[in-house]
C-alpha cells in the first residue's frame, strides 16, 4: 500500500509543477498579482509530495519489501542500514526521484530567500523551474517509474552494487544533484530576464549568489566523488577522465566561466548577451550529464539506465530546453546589445578572456567524451579517449587560464596602462619561474609538466599574497583587525578561491611527479622497500562483515626503525553477488598518503600486494575545500542583501509611480 501513495504523490507533485509552470507565467503576463501569488503555494505543495513520496520508497528499501522492484534489485536484507537508504538513489529511477527532490528544494529556497524580487520576475523564474520540473517529473512517471511492483514479490534482493556501498555514497550524488540542479535556478533567472526584458545590473545581482552557490554544491560533489575514486577503487588515481567525471566537470567549467561574468554584468553592466549563453549552456550540459547517465549510451559505474527509450525522453528534453531558450535568446539578442564599454587592456578583457578559454576547455572534454560515442553510432569503429587526450588538450588552455586569474586583479575597470600593471607583478612572476624550476631541481624531477606546474602554483600563492598586502594597506591607520574586517565577504570569497586553485595545482603537480608504485608477491613476514618506507607483511585473517565475506592484510609501515602505521587492506567477497571487491588501507599525511591494497592470493599462500606513495595527494582536496569555502563566502556577502533590499524599493517606487 506504501509505495502505491507514493506513486500517487508523484502524480500529485507532476500536477502541482504543471500548475507552477503555467499559472505564474500567466498571472506575470496579464500582472494579476493573484495569478502570480500561486507560483509560492504550487512549489511548496510540490515539494511536499515529493519528499512523501521519496520517504515511500526509502521505507520499502529499509523494511525489505521486495515486492518492490526497485528494493529487490538493489537491497538486500543482510544490507547495512546506511547502505539501504542511500540504496534509494544508487539505481536510475532513484536517483531521478532524488533529481526532482532536488529541485524541488532548489524551487522553495527560491520562495523563501528571494521576496524582495519584483512579483512578476519571480513569477516568471518559478515558472521556468515549473517547466523543469514538469519535464523530470513525467520522465520518472512514464519511462522510470520507482515503484513499479514486483508480481510475485521474491524472497531476497541482489543487493547494492559493492562499489556503491561505501561512505562516499552518503555523500557524493546529493551534492553533485544539488549542483547539477541548481543552474537551474541560474537558468531560470537568465529566461525570466529574457521574457522581461531587464537584463541590467539588478538581474545580475539577484543572480549571482544563487549561481555561487550551486557552484559550491557542484565543486564539493566532484571532489567528495574523486576522494571516493582515490580510496575505493584500489589503484591509487583521484581523477580518470571517466565520461561521467566529465560530464559534472563540464557544467563545472562554465558555471566558474558564469560566476565571473555575473560579476562584470553586475558591476559594469557588460557582457550581458555572453552572461545569458552562459547560464543556458551551464544548465545545458548539467541536463547532457543526465542524458550520459541515464541513457545507456555509457557504461560505466555511474551509468544506470540501459533503455533506449530513456535516452530519447532525455535528449528530446534538453533538445527543448536548448531549443527554446536559443530562440528566445535570439528574439530579445538585438535589445542586448550596448553595456559597459571597455579597452583593451582592462579587468573585463582579462575576465573576457578567461571565460572564453574556460568555455573552449569545456568544449574540449565536450568533445573527448562524445567523440568516441558518434563513431560507434555510425559504425565508424571503437575508440577510446582518454587521459592523454584531455591532458594534451586541457593543460595548454589551463595555463594561461591560471595566469590572467591572477593579473585580472591587478588591472583597473574599464581601462588600464599595461606597463603600469604589468610592473606590479614582475617581482612575482619572475620569483613564481625561478620557484618552479627550482624546486623542480630541488626534487630531482626538472620537467616542463612539474617546472610549469610549481611555476602556476607559486604565481597563484605569491600573487594572492601580494593582493592581500595590497587590500590591508589601504586603510594604513587603521588597526590590523579593522582593516581585516573591512574587507567584504566577496573579496575573501574570491581570495580564498583562487589561493584553492594554488593549493590545488600543487597537490597534482607533486603527485604526478613524484608518487611511486610497487607491486609485489608477500608471504607472511616478508619485506618490501618503497620510497624509504619498510613495509612488513604480517599476513592475513578473516573479517567478515554483515554482507561479505572478507580477508584482512596486516601490514607494518616503517620507516628508519621507527613505526609508522599498520594498515589493514581487505580483499572482499559480497554474497549476493559473488562479486570481489578491494579496500585500500591509506595513511593519510599533510605532505603524503601511504597507501595499500590488497591482490589475489596465489597458490602457495602468498598475496600479491599494491603499495602506493603519494605525494601532496590530499592538497588535491584541500585546495577543493577552499575554493568551497571562497564561494560560500561569496554567497553570503550581506551586500547582496542590501542592495536586494534597495532594488526592491526602487522597484516599488517605480509601480507606485508607474500606477500614478
């Protein structure tokens, strides 16, 4: 009966979404404040079924109702309960319930947080997500239907696929979704923009912290997910180039491309026609991962849906959405144009131009990732593209990207005198080169790729040092906290980020240039060396866990006589599918990871063992953590609330007048 009302409320939210998508469109077309004050309720309604329905499933998942086809392909009543839940979207038709919950959610904050939008811009922005929604929501409906029965219901289930029970499930899809799903609201404020015509500093204004902070929500899946990749696979890579990596990274590149144009829209009201492409195409590609995931048109661990007629729905949504926004964006282009204007040499043409590269460097793995599929399409053969592919297109695009990141700065709005600004950061530049190839020599590895890498880094640190200098010694009387806590929010926001960015290229820089491997056969008691560390076998006993059957290598790590670590790597064996599984060991370090897995065991007892140095490995994740932190910061800059607050009342005024 349970997952019956579910199914009902799943109909029910598909009706509230239809009423959102249409009635606030209308009530913002005839100014009916009655018709557009119905957008609120319908979303917050929506929302409501949705989570109604979603607990449903998840209660089936949990009581082991098998009955339930969704719970017997992917529970299993010996499952952990941590894994039954997150169970819920580790399949297709789950995670698209999540989908739609997602912005669901996304589509009431939008209620809540923005009532000092004009009523018909709002209206027109909860209408657009109601479309969204009306899309999603019939998709699951008619080609994905969560619970669908089972007649008769089995017994058992076959349990979650191994590789998806593990933390990183918890937490890796709802914030990659809530990413994904939030340039949603970006889109909707760039359509809402077009149908009403104000496409000026006030929309960009309203725009941009939602925009942030999707793009947080999106930056913290990606690299939760590369962390899960790094520990769980059991070969030591963070990042594979994988098309469903690439396909979150895609959205990833041109939401930072559309952050920093809202940002010139707002402040100098350029680039107006370029910020509106690039909110379409952000969203764009967030709907394109979906159509990858879920199409079939991939395998991989991410990719769920096998029938083709889930990939035509899919495609044949985002060829509306693409379609109909390009149009409307070509109805209003020719009021586009005029804005800001600016020289040559100014902070515009540097944001100019790194949204450009940015915008290429996404249209490259664009291409990697589809390439492959129009081949076999067309019979032309298999191929396949892969990290050398990406790192030969992408670290050319990439270095002058990090380069004009950090000299935008220093230019002025507008207009600028190049020798002028480029005699600001000579020390830097030329000290950021000597500090690559130094340390390049210093580690014993002088090539280009490490030189170039260190070279960027220090460039990104030394510069961001010397902006920070900069900002305090403009209020030189004041004391150090005061001038501290003068500066706004947005500035430590984009500080903070681009010093993440730093912190970043030096974790990939180091570990690609120094981690080492070992691969060896270990009888118990036997010794091996790697990288100055003695790694000593002490062989291996049985775990078992709630759902698997397991052995655990006991492994001392040390290091000129002194203890380092025992790590315990398990080799694991799940029942209800008979599938093996690796659980790496790691001793995580500020300055280097240590890092084991376990093999087959052969024939005469002995186990081949994967030993892994790496290091810098989790600046990777630390530099991820704080360009996070930079766009939170961002976000919540209380300008934003201030000026809002200003734009309404002007607002205001200007209907009170325009009533007059």
């Amino acid at each position: 009966m349970i997952p019956e009302l579910g199914h009902f409320a799943l109909i029910l939210a598909l009706v509230l979404s239809l009423v959102q998508a249409v009635v606030p469109m209308v009530g913002a077309q005839r100014n009916s404040m009655a018709l557009m004050a119905v957008g609120r309720p319908a979303a917050q309604g929506q929302l409501f079924f949705i989570l109604f329905s979603y607990v449903c499933l998840t209660w089936a998942f949990i009581t082991s109702d098998f009955s339930v086809q969704l719970a017997a392909s992917n529970s299993h009543s010996a499952t952990p309960l941590m894994y039954k839940i997150t169970g819920v979207w580790g399949n297709h038709e789950g995670s698209l319930l999540l989908w739609a919950m997602s912005l669901s959610l996304w589509t009431v904050a939008v209620t809540v947080f923005s009532r000092h939008l004009p009523e018909a811009f709002l209206a027109r922005v909860l209408g657009v997500l109601g479309w969204v929604s009306v899309g999603f929501i019939s998709f699951t409906l008619v080609t994905s239907n969560p619970f669908d029965r089972l007649l008769p219901g089995v017994a058992e289930g076959r349990d979650l696929n191994p590789l998806l029970q593990d933390p990183g499930m918890i937490i890796h899809p709802p914030l990659l979704y809530m990413g994904y799903v939030g340039f949603s609201v970006a889109f909707a404020f760039a359509i809402a923009a077009l149908l009403s015509g104000r496409l000026d500093a006030a929309w960009a204004r309203w725009s941009r912290p939602w925009t942030t902070v999707a793009w947080v929500f999106l930056t913290a899946g990606i690299a939760v997910g590369s962390g899960w990749a790094y520990y769980e696979l059991g070969w030591g890579g963070w990042w594979f180039w994988d098309p469903v990596e690439n396909a979150s990274f895609m959205p990833w590149l041109l939401g930072t491309a559309l952050i920093h144009s809202l940002a010139v829209t707002e402040k100098r009201g350029a680039f107006r026609s370029w910020t509106v492409l690039l909110a379409i195409a952000a969203f764009s590609m967030s709907l394109l991962g979906t159509f990858l995931v879920r199409s079939g048109v991939i395998t991989s661990v991410h990719a769920f849906a096998t029938d083709p007629k889930r990939g035509l729905y899919i495609l044949a949504l985002l060829v509306l959405v693409i379609g109909f926004s390009l149009l409307l964006y070509a109805m209003r282009a020719p009021k586009l144009a005029g804005g800001g204007s600016f020289s040559f040499v100014s902070r515009e043409t540097a944001l100019l131009g790194n949204n450009v590269l940015l915008t290429v460097a996404s249209s490259s793995v664009l291409i990697g990732t589809l390439y492959p599929l129009f081949l076999d399409a067309l019979n032309l053969g298999k191929i396949s593209v892969g990290p050398p592919y990406f790192e030969a297109v992408f670290v050319p695009l990439m270095t002058p990207v990090v380069v004009l990141m950090m000299f935008g700065p220093f230019l002025r709005w507008k207009d600028d005198d190049l020798v002028a600004a480029a005699r600001k950061v000579a020390p830097a530049f030329i000290a950021s080169i000597l500090i690559g190839v130094g340390v390049a020599m210093a580690v014993d590895h002088l090539t280009w790729r490490t030189a170039l890498g260190l070279f960027l880094a220090a460039w990104v640190v030394l510069t961001s040092l010397q902006l920070l200098v900069g900002r305090l010694k403009e209020r030189a009387g004041a004391s150090a906290g005061s001038r501290l806590r003068s500066i706004t929010a947005a500035w430590w926001g984009m500080w903070l980020a681009h010093l993440g960015v730093g912190v970043f290229i030096i974790g990939v820089t180091l570990v690609g240039s120094l981690e080492q491997q070992l691969d060896v056969k270990m009888q118990q008691g036997q010794r091996a060396e790697m990288a100055g560390y003695t790694f000593t076998f002490r062989g291996a006993i049985e775990a078992d866990g709630p759902n698997y059957d397991a052995e655990r290598g006991v492994i001392d790590v040390t290091r000129d006589g002194r203890a380092i670590a025992t790590l315990t790597p398990e080799k694991r064996l799940y029942w209800a599918q008979g599938m093996p599984m690796t659980e790496a060991s790691i001793d995580i370090g500020p300055f280097r990871d240590v890092y084991v897995s376990l093999g087959e065991q052969l024939e005469d007892g002995a186990w081949i063992v994967s030993l892994y140095y790496k290091p810098f490995i989790s600046w990777i994740w630390l530099g991820c953590t704080l360009m996070g932190l930079g766009g939170l910061f961002a976000a919540a800059d209380r300008r934003y609330r201030r000026l809002a607050e200003r734009d309404a009342k002007v607002g205001a005024a200007q209907s009170v007048a325009g009533a007059a």
